[in-house]
C-alpha cells in the first residue's frame, strides 16, 4: 500500500487545483516562507477527519477556505483529496484504489466522499483503524512535536505505541461497550423508577377499590332516606303554602283602606301649603329690604375704618422718607472726604512711577547689548561647525570608495567563472527536454478526449440520480403524512366506536335494554338521528339535552314493553318518543325574528323522525351572532326559544339560562353518521398509501439503478483522470523545466554581459575619488584637526555671552514687574474715585426725589380727612331707615311661623298613616317571600330527586310511606349520610379494571429488569475481556519499540551511548506514565530539556523509526523536522530515512540543502501570482538521469 496523490483546490491558499503525485522512495517539498508548504501538511490532516482548528493554524474552520486575492474572488468551497494504492490489502476494502474527499462549502455545509460516495468519518476513520495513518497518528510529524514527544506531553508516546500495537479497535469496542453499559444503567434505573411508582399504584388502586364499593353502598342508603323525607317535606310545604295565601289576602283589604286615608290627608296639606307659600313670599321681601339697608351701613363703617388706616399709613411713610433723607446727607458728605484722600494717593504713587520707568529703560537697552553680542558668537559657532562637517564627510567618502571598488572587482570576477560554467550545461538539458515533450503532448490529448466524453455520462447520470432523489423525499414525505392521516382518522374511528359500543355517559336503564333485548338493540336514540352543521352544534345538543338519551319507537307498546322490562329488572327509569302519537302534532312554518334562523334548517331533515324534529325544534331559533344579544327583548321574542350559536346561553320570554361550554359539549349528537363519514375517509387514505408505496419502490429502484451506473463510470473517469494527471503533470514538469533553465539560461548571459560592461566602468573610474579636489588624504586630516581646535574655542566665548546676557536679562525682567505692579496700583486708585464720584451723585438725587415725596404724601393727608367728614352725615340717616325695617319684618314673622305650625300638624297625621301603610306591604311582601321561599325550596327538593335519583316528586308523593318512620329521625339520617358522601372524597369507578391491567403490566417489568441486570454482566464481562487482550498486546509491542529505540538511537550517535524507555507501573502498562532516557555523547543529564534541539530531535526520530520497525506506516510526513540539526547531524537524518524508504514513502518538508539533495523528487512551493499557491515538480532521478 502507498499514497499516490493529493489534490487540492479552494483550501488555504491553493486558489487554483493542485495535484501532487507521490512515487516510492523520499519527496521533498521545499519553497521560501510563507509560500504554502505546510498548507500542504494541513490539507492532508485535514482531508483524514482533523476537527481541532490549533492543529489546522485556524481560528475556526471556515478560515481554511481560499480567502481571495486582489485580483481573483474568494473561493465557495475547500476541497482536498487523497488517493492510495491498497495493493496488498491493508485497507478492508475490495477496491485497489482508495481516494478520499472532503469538501467544506462557505455555507457551512460539508460531506465526506470515499470513492466519489457520500460517507460519513466514522466511516473513513473506521477503514484507516489500525493502518497508521489517520490525523494524529506518527505518519504526520511537525517540528514542534518532536517536544511533545520527548516530553510525553499529552500522552503522546502511549498514543503513538497504541497505534503501532493495534488496539485502537479494542479502545473503540470498549468506549461502544460502556456506552451500552451506561444506557443499560439507565435502563436498570428506568426500571427500578417505574417498579417504585407501580408499586405505589398498586396499594393506592386497592385502596380505591375498596372505597369505591363503600361509597355506592352509603348512596343507596341515602337514597331510600332522602326518598322517604322528601313525602314528610312535601306534606309540610303544601300546608305551608296554603295558610300564607290567606294570611296575605287579609293583609291586602287593610292596605286597600290606609291608602283612601292617605289620599284624602294629603290633599288638606296641600291647600295649607299654598297659603303659606304667599305669606313666606312677603316675609322673604322684608328681609330683602332690610339685609340691602345692613349692606349699605356696613359698606360705610367699611369706609370710614378704611379712611382711618389710610391716615395712619401716610403719616407713617412721611416720617420714614425723613429719616432717610437725613442719613443719605450724611453718606455724601463722607464720599466727599474719601474722595479727597484718594487724589492726595494717586499724586505721591506716580511719582514713584516715573522713577521706576527710567530704570526700566536703562536695563533694557543692557539686556539687548547682551543679547546682540551672544547671537555673534552663536553664527561664528555655527558656520565653523558647517565647515568641519564638509571637511570631514570629503575624508570618509574617499576611504569608502578605495574599499568597496577593490571589493567589487573581485566579486565580478567569481561571478562571471560561475555564470559561464552554468550556461553550458543549461544548454545541454534543454535539447535532451524538447525531444521528450513532443511524445507526451500526443499522449495527453487522446486522454483528454476519452475523459472528456465519461465526464458528460456522469453528468447525465448525476441529474437522473438528483431528479430522482427529489422524487423519493417528496414520496416519503407525501407516504408519511398518509400515514399519519390514516392513523389520525383510525384512532378517532376507534375511540368513536368504542363510546357507541360501550355507551358511555349513558344510564344504565339504557344499557340494559340495549344490551339485553334483542327488539331494542337497534332502536334508535335521539342522540343518533340529531345532526347538523358543527357551527350550530353545541347549541343544538345544550338545547334538546335532557331528551338525547329518549328512545324513538313506532307505537306505545314497544314503550310499555320496554317499562315493563326495566320495572321487573329494577334497573331503572328510560324515556320515549312515540312516532304513532307525533304524526297528529300540527307543524306551523316558523315566523321570521330579526338576526335569527330557525333550529329547525339548521338540523339534517329525516324522512321518517321528521315529525319528531318538527315537534322537538317548533318555536326553537338560532341567533345568527352572540353579539345580537342585547337587541332581544319580550316582544321580539313573543313566546320563541333563542339558543346563542356558541352555546353559552337560551333565552325566551321569561327567563335565560347558560354558562361556561365544556369541551365535551357538541360531541353526544350524529356519532353513527360520523363513524359512517370516518370510515369513508381511513379507506380512501389506506388506497392513498398503497399508492404512494408503489410508486416509492419504483423510483427507489430507478436511483439505486443510476446509483451503480454513476459509481462505475466515476471510477473509469478516476481511472482516466489519474492517467492524464499524470501526463498532464509530467509535461508541466517537462515544460516548467524546460522554461526554468530557458529564463535562467537567459538569465545567466545577461547577468554576465552586465559585470563585464561594470568592470570596465571601474577601471575607467580608478582616478576619480571623490571629495578631496587637489589635496591629499594626509593633507586634508591635519586641515581638520586644526578646524576642530577653533572650533572648541568657539564654543567656549559662546558660552559666556549667553551666561551675561541671561543675568543682564533676569534683573530686567525683575526690575520690569516691579513697574507693572506700580501702574496697576495707580489704576485702582482712579477706578476707586470714580465709583465714589457716582455713589454721590446717585445720592443727591434721591435727596431730591424723597423730598418730592414728602410733599405728595401732605397732599393725600388733608384730601382724606375732608372726605371723612362728609360720610359721617350720610351714616346717621341710614340708621334711621333700619330700626323702621326690623319692626316690619317682626310682623312677617310671625305671620308665617302660624302658617307652618298648622302644616307640621297635618304632616305628623300623614306620617303615621303612611307608616302603616308601609307595615301593612312589608308583611304583605314578607308573606310573599315566605311563599316563594316554600316555593323554591319545592323546586329544588324536585330538582334534587330528579339529578340524584332520577326520581319525579310525584311518584314521591303518591308511594305508601312506613308507619314507623319519624320526620326528625329522617333528617338526623339523611343528614348524616349526605355529610359522610359530601366528605368521601373522590372514587375510581374504573378501580378494580385498572388494578388488574397495572398488575400486569407490574409482571412484565420484572422481568425486563432481570434481562437488564443479565445484560449488564455480559457486557462487564467483555470489557473485562477488552483489557486484558489489549494490555497483553501494547506490553508486547512495548518490548518491542524498546529494543528498536535503543538500537537506532545508538546508530544515530555511537554504540557506547545509552537510552532507555521506562514504564512508571508495569503492572497497569495501558494507564502508565512513560519516561524516556537519552544519555547521547557520554552526557548524563537530569532531564530530557538538558539536551540541545538537534539531540532532542534525533531522540523523537529514534523512536519514530523504533515504531515503524514493529508498524510501519505506508507513508510518513515530517514537516521541518531537520531544522534544529547540524551538517553532520542531517547526514544520520537522510541515511535513516534512504534506508526505511525501502517500506515506506517519505515525505520531508524542509529548507536543508543536503536534505533537498538527498530526495528523489522536489515539488517546489511557490507564489507566480500573490497570495496563490503553485506547484512546480522536479524529478531528480531523470535529471540526473538526463545529466
């Protein structure tokens, strides 16, 4: 078995399809970083199941699909193919060539192919099980493993020795066996749940049982009691009810005589209050008179104290405009000395002023002396520094010149010999190339043709197969929902028939006749014949309810045969309808109500039980809409039943009754026609279904069909495309070389025409040294010497004239602030006299207006005391006016206060009458109530015999009652035994059926705990069998790696140095901790880490090559691996690997020279076009061959 090639397009950086073919011997695959040659080892990771993005170098998986360039478009999918040669049988398969392909779409989406076959990787993995090649396993080594070999680190040695000793199936039996061993624990625990709840069942149902049969033995009994109290209740209500008529007949006649009384008290009132009302308009005149006189003294008094304030204020507020004046005069009279005081301050601060500006001045032209004399001295510095810059590059230019033009020469020299010798032999190979390409193009072209036409097959094929693929989902889908129809419509069907067989819900009177006589067995009930639309349904069924259960017979014998039956039975009582005595009922067309349909068009019409409808539904209506509701009333109505169409309510004239629609109401009625509709409907699904089966299996049979003719021509065009990639591969070899040594023989003339044209230029350029003009090197030295002298005197009186003019400037700036503080003194000074100047004047002028003020306020004064005067006359008359009007309204008052005394009296005589009257309703209602109460409790006690016992009042009433039973002695029992019912508690009727089905079911799961406990031992037993076997063959394979490692290891460095690989538990080899001992060069280090990178990596490759001794593995990748190893180190490298490339196929990424030569074929890793990967192959055997 070998690997024969790889192809890649769309992964990583291989934006066009790439194949590399793989021949025995060692390959290598070289090219510059960054060009893509690891993308080649990810690819084949990748392509054997690798999910771990770390070991992919990707964040995460959509990453690794060609991302673009700037000039080409991001690839929709990564695809990456691997090809083997089974040859001698090491994959479990019949093909002798394996290709394997996994593609990852940009969606997300992707498959697994083997053989051009959709699989899955357990599928893939499960063919390379064992055979040591897989995603993790040693035939792919990077350089950074070879520390995570040596160190052991994730188990990676005990990895590596499972795969070489094969137990990778026992772990992969023994991780299925603990599964099933963990789902049979959960079975086991399944069980055991299910056992303790049953358990519990089975007390709790006979417990319920037992108190079924109590219950039904207390409700007999409280029947006959309840039965036998009911007559004594009757007999009372009855007496009850005759002496409260009379009682409130009695009490009418006297209320008819206190409301002639009333009538004639109230109309005396009535002509006393008129009487009154005018001698009540006079007094409320007078009052009026005399309440305006009250206001206009009032508003007087009002004025006078107002005029009083007033004065009081005004003199108040001239006072105060005094003493205000006053104090203002003192604040001016204070500014004006303050003011005074500030002019003496400002004449003596400018003063000092002036004399601080003339020294100011006087410094400032010291500090620009200063200043003038070190800018100087600075472009003396300056320019002198310029020149001893200029001196000194002249000298380094000439020196570096003499340098490098004798360097120059002799490199031209040694290039040109090379150049020459390389263009020779280029000339040579590029005959032996033209020769072989012309036999090759031929070749290809008729395998192109051939292919060309397979691939247009497999097309035609793939499109059938695709075509019928949508076929098969669209018929298991359309099979799958027939099914589920089917079952839906057979369940209901089922469940339907089983109530009609089983009557549920029916009472036993008419299970019993059904059951038992043969002439009522097909009898009908009114619940079977009533149908109609679902819409009007439950409001049809809540209308006819208490009649569905009636039985439909053709003459009044079949009824008295069927009571006489139930009556020697004593199985209780049953209802009918005579269709013989329902033929005489007269049915008139129903009138038309506003928003309402007639029940009777709602319901199927019957021929022979339409008489019957008609009787049941006459005067019956449907409301078209709930919301209609509120438009009825009694006159709509007249006489009519209206049924709400949901259900909830029936109206008629004088009452309305509804409530809550149970989820069962609407399904009692038309159960036979629906089982005849359901019946209809499973048939014509099951036809759909046998249909649909036909017509799967047929398209099942045309794409398994297309299938094998697919996978037969997939592997003729895998065949083809092996042949011409071949070919194809070889004359892009042939042609990449010849066009490699055509551009470097190119190349090389060009490379040597130009270092001739280069030496002649040096020579004509020998005289020509740069810098110097017509001084010598010697001369221009001791010229800058002397520069560098004047300039550190230069430097030096620089210096000083900036430490003079830096003090010249720190006193002036000091003396400066001094100034600047002294102007801004003076300024303070002016701004201070100004603000005082306005204060003063401000002040003045409110002098002014305040005495303006006073005198304004004098004014007002005398003007309110001349109006006070005058008001005082006017108050005095007024008071005259009224003491005359008090003495008017006196009399007014006791006018009409006699006038009320006498209607007090007579309303007094009308409140007791009317009180009486009132007793006289209140005793009339009360005995009313007391009737309806007896009433009520009449109904309820026939409502109460009919819903529990199915009992009418009137049989109660009529039957013969034992002597010996006493009426309290009844209600003591009945209430006893309706207290024990009430707090029973709820029963199961279904008690003893489902005790026997659950002890049954109790059975079964015991023994299904057994099977599982049986099972749990067997597969403890295999696992117990697993790791012995498996421990017996990693501790053989152990041995053996051993004494290979140590062998190798010792070729690879001498014969006297020693290595070891140690178990840390012999005795439990599978879970052990391995430690390897490398001790090359007579070193004895304490750790592993102690060795150098290349001893380390020569270690990792001892124990690879001690691995592929016991196993080795049909092909081997090492990415960089020689990387840390020296010239003689590579040697034992490429020796071991020439040596094992024998039985296996190398593959050897790498940037090592003597590694490169030592390989049989190169594939040359470049990017022609940024960002894109390219292969460019070289066969070393023919080239040098061909050499």
């Amino acid at each position: 078995m070998r690997l024969s090639s790889l192809e890649i397009k769309g992964f990583k950086s291989f934006g066009d399809r790439v194949i590399i073919h793989f021949d025995k011997g060692v390959t290598s695959v070289v090219g510059p970083n960054g060009s893509g040659k690891s993308n080649v080892v990810d690819a084949m990771r990748w392509v054997l199941g690798e999910q771990k993005m770390r070991m992919l170098r990707s964040e995460k998986m959509e990453n690794i699909i060609f991302n673009g360039t700037k000039t080409r478009k991001p690839a929709n999918l990564a695809e990456v193919s691997l090809t083997f040669i089974n040859d001698k049988g090491i994959l479990p398969t019949e093909f002798s060539t394996v290709c394997i392909t996994r593609r990852l779409y940009r969606s997300g989406d992707s498959e697994y192919l083997l053989n051009g076959v959709t699989c899955r990787l357990k599928d893939i993995t499960d063919l390379f099980l064992d055979t040591g090649i897989g995603s993790d396993t040693y035939s792919i080594i990077e350089l950074k493993m070879v520390d995570d070999i040596i160190n052991d680190r994730h188990n990676t040695i005990k990895m590596l020795l499972e795969e070489a000793a094969g137990i990778s199936k026992y772990k992969v039996r023994k991780k299925q066996t603990l599964q099933k061993l963990e789902e049979t624990d959960a079975d086991l625990n399944r069980v055991n749940d299910l056992l303790f709840e049953i358990e519990k069942s089975l007390k709790q149902l006979e417990y319920q049982a037992k108190k079924t049969e109590k219950y039904y033995r207390l409700k007999d009994e409280y029947k006959i009691v309840s039965t036998a109290l009911a007559w004594f209740l009757m007999r009372d209500f009855t007496a009850s009810i005759k002496n409260l008529s009379e009682r409130e007949q009695t009490q009418l006649n006297e209320k008819n005589q206190l409301q002639a009384q009333l009538e004639e008290l109230e109309q005396k009132l009535a002509d006393l209050k008129v009487i009154s009302d005018e001698k009540q308009q006079h007094l409320s005149s007078s009052q009026k008179a005399l309440n305006e006189k009250l206001f206009i003294i009032n508003r007087f008094e009002n004025e006078h104290k107002s005029r009083i304030e007033k004065l009081n204020y005004l003199n108040e507020k001239k006072s105060q405009i005094q003493k205000q004046s006053e104090n203002e005069g003192n604040q001016v009279i204070q500014l004006q000395q303050q003011i005074e005081q500030l002019n003496n301050d400002k004449a003596e601060e400018e003063l000092k002023l002036k004399t601080l500006d003339e020294e100011v001045q006087k410094l400032k032209a010291e500090v620009d002396a200063a200043r003038v004399q070190y800018d100087q001295s600075v472009d003396e510095l300056r320019q002198l520094n310029l020149h001893v810059l200029q001196v000194r590059q002249s000298v380094n230019d000439h020196e570096t010149f003499i340098a490098v033009r004798q360097a120059r020469v002799t490199s031209i020299n040694e290039q040109a010999v090379r150049l020459k010798e390389q263009i020779e032999k280029d000339r040579a190979t590029l005959q032996h190339i033209d020769s072989e390409l012309k036999d090759l193009l031929q070749k290809r072209e008729s395998s192109e043709k051939e292919a060309h036409d397979k691939k247009q097959w497999r097309l035609q094929l793939e499109e059938d197969i695709r075509k019928y693929e949508q076929q098969v989902h669209e018929l298991r889908d359309k099979l799958s929902d027939e099914r589920r129809n089917y079952e839906v419509k057979n369940n209901e069907y089922q469940l339907t028939k089983n109530l009609v067989e089983k009557m549920e819900g029916f009472p036993e009177s008419i299970k019993y006749l059904k059951k038992n006589n043969q002439s009522f067995k097909d009898t009908p009930l009114l619940s079977d014949i009533i149908n109609c639309d679902e819409k009007y349904k439950v409001s049809i069924e809540n209308y006819l309810e208490p009649f569905l259960n009636h039985f439909i017979v053709e003459r009044t014998d079949d009824a008295w045969k069927g009571l006489d039956l139930l009556h020697s039975e004593g199985k209780g009582r049953a209802h009918f309808f005579i269709l013989d005595s329902l033929q005489k009922f007269n049915h008139s067309s129903p009138h038309e109500i506003e928003g309402c349909i007639p029940a009777i068009n709602v319901v199927e019409p019957h021929h022979t039980y339409q008489p019957l409808l008609n009787y049941l539904l006459a005067d019956v209506y449907v409301l078209r809409d709930d919301s209609l509701f509120q438009q009825l009333n009694s006159e709509k109505i007249n006489g009519a039943v209206i049924l709400s169409v949901s259900g909830k309510f029936n109206r008629n004239s004088y009452s309305i009754s509804g409530g809550s629609v149970g989820s069962y109401d609407g399904k009692r009625t038309g159960r036979l026609k629906h089982l005849e509709k359901l019946a209809s409907e499973i048939q014509m699904h099951q036809s759909e279904v046998e249909k649909t089966k036909t017509e799967l299996q047929e398209t099942e049979n045309h794409l398994g069909l297309a299938k094998n003719n697919l996978s037969e021509t997939q592997k003729a065009i895998y065949q083809l495309d092996n042949e011409l990639s071949k070919a194809v591969l070889t004359v892009n070899t042939q042609t990449s070389k010849k066009d490699f040594i055509t551009s470097n023989c190119e190349s090389n003339e060009r490379n040597l025409q130009k270092l001739q044209d280069e030496l002649v230029q040096i020579n004509e350029q020998k005289n020509n040294a740069p810098g110097l003009g017509n001084l010598s090197l010697e001369e221009m030295k001791i010229n800058l010497q002397k520069l560098t002298e004047q300039q550190r005197e230069k430097q030096d009186v620089s210096n000083k004239a900036q430490k003079i003019s830096q003090d010249a400037s720190n006193i002036y700036n000091q003396k400066n602030i001094s100034f600047l503080q002294q102007q801004n003194r003076i300024q303070n000074i002016i701004r201070e006299t100004g603000y005082k100047t306005t204060q003063q004047a401000n002040l003045n002028t409110s002098i002014e207006n305040l005495q303006k003020e006073s005198e304004a306020i004098s004014e007002q004064i005398e003007e309110t005391a001349q109006i006070g005067n005058t008001s005082e006359t006017g108050l005095k008359q007024h008071v005259e006016e009224k003491v005359a009007l008090e003495h008017q309204l006196t009399e007014s008052e006791k006018n009409y206060f006699d006038s009320k005394g006498q209607i007090d009296q007579l309303e007094k005589q009308i409140t007791e009458t009317r009180r009486k009257k009132e007793v006289a309703d209140e005793l009339m209602h009360t005995l009313h109530n007391e009737a309806s109460d007896v009433n009520l409790k009449v109904a309820s006690l026939k409502e109460r015999l009919s819903v529990e016992f199915s009992i009418e009042v009137d049989d109660v009433v009529n039957q013969e009652q034992n002597p010996e039973w006493n009426e309290e002695d009844l209600k003591t029992r009945n209430e006893k035994l309706g207290n024990q019912l009430k707090n029973f508690g709820p029963i199961n009727p279904m008690a003893l059926d489902s005790f026997k089905e659950i002890k049954e079911r109790y059975d079964f799961i015991i023994k299904e705990q057994d099977d599982l406990k049986k099972a749990k031992e067997a597969l403890l037993q295999t696992i117990a069998e697993i790791d012995t076997t498996a421990q017996e063959k990693f501790s053989e394979v152990f041995n053996q790696v051993r004494n290979n490692f140590i062998t190798v290891f010792r070729s690879l460095f001498t014969q006297d140095d020693n290595c070891d690989m140690i178990l840390a538990d012999s005795n439990n080899a599978l879970e052990s901790d391995i430690e390897i001992i490398a001790q090359p060069k007579g070193k004895k280090p304490l750790s592993i880490q102690q060795l150098s990178g290349g001893e380390r990596t020569l270690t990792a490759t001892a124990l690879l090559f001690g691995l592929y001794l016991v196993k080795p593995a049909p092909f081997c990748i090492f990415d960089e691996v020689d990387a840390p190893l020296d010239d003689n180190n590579i040697d034992k490298f490429n020796n071991i690997i020439k040596k094992f490339s024998n039985e296996s196929q190398f593959i050897v990424i790498t940037h090592n020279k003597k590694t490169m030569a030592a390989t049989d074929i190169i594939y040359g890793i470049t990017m022609n076009e940024p960002g894109v990967t390219a292969v460019v192959p070289v066969d070393l055997r023919e080239y040098a061959d061909a050499v």
